[in-house]
C-alpha cells in the first residue's frame, strides 16, 4: 500500500471517532464504503500488531494529546 494511501486510511480510522460514515465521507469528498474500509483496514492492521501502522497512530496520537 502507497504511503499517501495509507496516510489517508489512518486519518478516516481517526476521523471517525464519533462520526458517521457518511458525515466522515463528506468531509474527504469519498464515497462512505471508502471509510468503511479504510477503518477496517487501519484495524486489522492494529490487531496484528503492524509496526508502522502502530508507529503512527500513537505519534498521532501524542500530538493531539497536546492539544
């Protein structure tokens, strides 16, 4: 998977939080099954303890954690 791709993937599984899918796909102008997979995605690389995916989301993390 391309890194503008996966990038946009991690954002959608944060987007999410509290969100619909369609309110998500809205806001990246993409279809809601967009979101849908990408959120499935993100999660089941987390599972298995994907490195990278996992590097990113807790750098992510510890920024907004500054806000």
């Amino acid at each position: 998977m391309g890194k503008v791709a996966t990038a946009r993937q991690i954002s959608f599984w944060f987007a999410r939080r509290g969100r619909t899918y369609m309110a998500m796909a809205k806001m990246f102008n993409r279809h809601h099954a967009t979101g849908i997979h990408a959120v499935k995605t993100v999660n089941n690389r987390l599972s298995v303890g994907d490195p990278e995916t996992t590097r990113v989301v807790e750098e992510v993390e510890r920024e907004l954690a500054k806000t």
